[in-house]
C-alpha cells in the first residue's frame, strides 16, 4: 500500500498548505483530496509535488507492505 504520511509532514515542514498546493503548484482540489484519501494520484502529481516542495519522492510516498 502506498501512504502519503510523508507528504503531510513535509509540507508541515515546510509551511506547505493545501492551499499552497492548489495555488502555488497548480494541483487540482479533487487530487488534493485523492492525496488525503490515501488515493491514487498520476506520476505527474508527484512530479509537482517534488518539484514545488523541493524534495524527493520519498519525502512524499511511503511503501507499507500489508502482508
């Protein structure tokens, strides 16, 4: 399962919002959501995400093995 645990404290970090998101790195409301949802997003929302908050993928995403 992917987790997007690390994104949220990034942008913590980083004194990110959701608005900054939607705002500043041009990603929409509805993916906003997805991402709080623990949804799947594009490669592309990812490469935004890396790009706007000027950290790696893995400041972003986590893999939890469910086993």
């Amino acid at each position: 399962m992917i987790s997007y645990a690390p994104l949220w404290k990034t942008m913590k970090e980083k004194g990110a919002t959701t608005y900054t998101l939607r705002n500043k790195a041009h990603i929409s409301g509805a993916t906003v959501q997805r991402l709080q949802r623990g949804e799947s997003v594009s490669t592309n929302t990812l490469d935004s995400l890396c790009r706007h908050l000027q950290c790696q993928i893995e400041d972003i995403v986590v893999f939890i093995d469910e086993k």
